[in-house]
C-alpha cells in the first residue's frame, strides 16, 4: 500500500501549529513538520519589492546556476560523465540544469527548502510552502517517512504523500526549532528589510514632497495651561508622519526652526548602507560582490577578487555539495563514485593568468621532486590534481637513479662497469682465426 492510501483525513493548516501535529493513519500517529508559510510573504514583499533582497538573492542565483553536474570517482576524485546525468542536465522538457539550480536557490532562500521529485524520466519541482515533512519516531530516533502534498492548496485536501525515494529535500540552512525543516537566510533579517523598505519609501516622500523631518516651534510670550500639549497634537495631526509633507502656517508669533533638515545631518545614507551589510551578510554575499555601497567604498581589483573566493568557498560550494547529497536520490551513482559539482566553465571562479601560471609552476615542481623520489608518473598526476597524497604509489624504487632498496651505490656502479667490459669493442677490427 502506498503511503498516500494511508491517510484518512484533511492535514491541518499552518499558522501556530503546536509542536506535535498528529495525523490520524491507519498504521499510527505520525508527525509532521510544515514549511513555514513565509513563503509567499518573503516572495512578494522581499524578493519582487525590495532591491537589497532581489540583487543578494540574484547574485546567489546567477552563481549557483553556473554549475554543471558529473560524477566523482571516490578513489582519485577525477570527474566523468555519463548517460545516467541527463535527467539533470534536462530535469524537464526544454529545462536545463542551470534552470534547475536556479529553482533550487530561489525556493531556499525564500523557504529554507527546495522539493525536487522524479517522474519518470523528468524531474517536478514542489511548491516548498505546499509540503509538509511526514516524520516518525523510529527506535528514538527521529525519521521522515514521506512528504505531503497539498497540490490544489492549504485548506484543501492533501493531494499527493510521496515515498523518501521519490523526493530530494534540500535544506542548507537547518532550522534549529525542527529536526528535518530548512530556515531562509532572511528570517534573521527580516527586520533590517522592513527598514530598509521603510527608509526608501522615507526618501521618495523626502524628495517629493520637500519634507522638513524635525523642527523646533518657538514662542516668545509664556503660553497658557494646556497650550503645549494643543499646539503639539495641531502640529502632528496636520504635518506629523509620512503623510505629512505639508507647507507649514503658524501665527501669534510662532518661530518655526527647521532641524536636520538634509540626509547628511541624519546620516541617512550611512545608516541605509548598515541595513543593506547585514541583509548582504545573512544571504553569504560580500557587499563588493553584490556591488553595495559599502563595498564599492573599498572596491578594488584585489578586494573583488579575494571576496569572489570567499564568496565561493563559503557560500556556493557547500550549497553545490549539500545539493549534489539531496538530488542523487533520483540518479543512478555509479559504483565507487558520487554526484559531484564541476565549476570548470565558470568564468568567475577562474584564476587570474598569473595565479594560473604560478600554480602550474608550483605543480610541475612538485611533480618533479617526486617522480625523482620514485612514484609512479599517473599517482602523482592524481594525487596532484586531488590535493591527496594518499593517492600516491610507489614504484619501489629510490634516489635518482632509481636504484633497488638495500642495494650500495658502488655494487651499482661495479654492475654497470661488468657490463661496459663486457660489451663488444666497435674499435677492434682484428680478425679471429
């Protein structure tokens, strides 16, 4: 029987569930752990509103996507292909693997989670906010068991419950309130988002509207009881908030002073550029990168480079590992090898020709010093190009002249000089009777 058949009633909506939402089935009680439905929101009021969010998520995307998929040999680590990679490298009719990298990114940045499931010969992706985690406790352990679809939507009825087999669940990012769930990178800044929103919003009214953010009423006689707090609440209904970009009118001798009147005098941008750092910070891009302000302050040719490698290093390359682990459920693995990720094409993670060309000093030196050693010639090309120099195997030779272990230098030489005298003499033409 399949899973799906097991379920005898509607899952509940998110929103507040308790930390044990049981499903009635009928072979036991099962937990579940829902995305969380921010999804949407994040899509909508981050993603497609708010520019910080848009060019970090666009940089992590447009490198992620450059990627292309091979198999690892576990034994040299040298990267091969074969007819059992084209599902991803064609997940759907007129797909490519970039588009589905792309997917994969958007969905965890924006839900923590991305659900890639295979149908035949092409892969699905999942609405993440529409999949719910079936989860059990196995032994004490806790374990997923299958996936919940809610295809036609929340509040309807589950759709689908998929086999572990049929679904690769990517979350980089754990959320630590659940055991199996991803967490978005924006959940932390959520608050310097709607800051940062607020703040542009602020500066189109400021320039729109020639706003006036503080300013000082004076009066020169005393003013009566009640009379501040009367002109405080006047002034504040009429050209208080954002809404208030209003000429001001006083009388009875009002001196009206304008304070922090510019951008500069409230450290506006300053205060802007701390916003966009930290929202550049939690999604693992450096600010030269994404081309903030904070890092084009410093930008140079060096910095770009060095933040590109960080980038790399830190961000995409245990995301391209962890999702080469979460989509060779749905691939055949060769024996001795795994999914891999192969970044050779990629333009930006390529050395400059300098560094190029002293690595490649740096390599043939090495190379070098141990084929003279006595290693076998194709283990040092493997244990050079996979940094591990357990790869390397040994002729069972020594020194230059790669003479047999225990044997003296001078028995070496007498063996070579037998064989001199012994050779025929090309110079002795005398004929023998």
């Amino acid at each position: 029987m399949r899973l799906a058949q097991r379920f005898r009633r509607t899952l509940p909506e998110p929103g507040g569930w308790p930390a044990g939402v049981v499903l009635s089935q009928t072979y036991g009680a099962r937990d579940t752990e829902p995305i969380q439905g921010t999804f949407a929101a994040y899509a909508a009021e981050g993603y497609a509103s708010n520019g910080i969010v848009f060019t970090i998520i666009l940089a992590r995307l447009q490198l992620f996507a450059e990627a292309s998929f091979k198999w690892r040999n576990l034994a040299d680590k040298r990267l091969f292909g074969n007819e059992d990679l084209a599902i991803l490298e064609n997940p759907w009719p007129g797909g490519t693997t970039g588009e589905l990298l792309a997917r994969m990114e958007q969905d965890a940045s924006l839900a923590g989670n991305a659900f890639i499931r295979r149908e035949g010969d092409r892969l699905v992706r999942l609405r993440p906010d529409l999949v719910d985690i079936v989860r059990t406790d196995h032994q004490g352990f806790p374990e997923v068991v299958g996936y919940a679809y809610w295809g036609d939507g929340r509040g309807s009825e589950v759709t689908d419950v998929f086999e572990v087999d049929e679904v690769a669940h990517w979350s980089p990012i754990p959320d630590p309130l659940a055991d199996f769930r991803g967490m978005s990178w924006l959940t932390p800044v959520v608050r310097e988002i709607n800051a940062d929103r607020s703040m542009t919003g602020y500066q189109g009214d400021y320039f729109a509207n020639n706003a006036t953010p503080n300013a000082l009423i004076k009066y020169a006689q005393k003013l009566g009881p009640g009379a501040v707090e009367k002109i405080q609440s006047q002034w504040q209904a009429r050209y208080g908030g954002m809404e208030g970009w209003k000429t001001a009118v006083l009388d009875q001798g009002a001196d009206f002073q304008v304070i922090g009147n510019n951008f500069d005098q409230m450290e506006f941008t300053n205060l802007q550029a701390a916003n966009e750092n930290r929202i550049a910070a939690a999604g693992g891009v450096p600010a030269i990168v994404a081309g903030l302000k904070e890092g084009m302050s410093s930008a140079t040719y060096a910095n770009y480079e060095a933040a590109m490698r960080r980038f790399a290093d830190m961000t995409m390359r245990p995301n391209w590992r962890s999702a080469c682990a979460s989509l060779s459920k749905l691939v055949n693995v060769p024996a001795d090898a795994e999914l891999w990720y192969d970044t050779t094409d990629i333009s930006a993670l390529r050395e400059g020709e300098k560094q190029r060309a002293d690595t490649m000093q740096v390599l043939s030196s090495a190379a070098s010093t141990l084929l003279m050693a006595g290693y076998e010639p194709a283990s040092i090309t493997a244990a050079l190009t996979a940094s591990d120099l357990s790869l390397l195997s040994h002729t069972g030779l020594l020194s230059v002249q790669l003479q047999k272990p225990g044997e003296h230098p001078d028995a070496a030489q007498d063996s070579e000089d037998d064989t001199e005298d012994d050779a025929p003499d090309d110079t002795d033409t005398e004929a023998t009777p």
